[in-house]
C-alpha cells in the first residue's frame, strides 16, 4: 500500500513537473517570437537608413582635401 502511494505521488510529481515545464517553454517560445519580430524591424530600418545614406552620398560633392598653396 505505501509503495502504490509513492508510485502515485511521484506520478503526480512528474505531472507537475511537465506542465510547469510546457508553461515555461511556451513563455518562452513567445518572447522568441517576440524578439524575433524585433530583429526583423530593426534590419530593415538599417536597410532603410544605408539606403538614405547612399543617395545622401551620391548628392554631397566629394572636394578635395585642404592643400597649402605652394608658397607655403
């Protein structure tokens, strides 16, 4: 008889233990998810701002350095 109840109470343990488990796995999948999404944004704002950086570029004329005149 006590060895059916520590049978059943380790079950119930385990039971336990699992769904503790598949909570925080599902927490976790979403903050995943999550940052995830963030990533996705972020690479195509520096896609969007690389890209306004080269039409910026390509509309500043490129002067050349200072040079002394040659009496100096």
């Amino acid at each position: 008889m006590a060895r059916e109840q520590d049978i059943e109470a380790l079950l119930v343990d385990l039971q336990t233990r699992l769904a503790f488990q598949d909570q925080a796995i599902s927490e976790l999948n979403e903050v995943i998810t999550d940052q995830q999404q963030q990533i996705d944004r972020l690479r195509e704002e520096l896609r969007l701002a690389g890209d306004k950086l080269k039409v910026l570029e390509e509309s500043v004329e490129i002067s050349a350095p200072d040079e002394k005149p040659p009496h100096y």
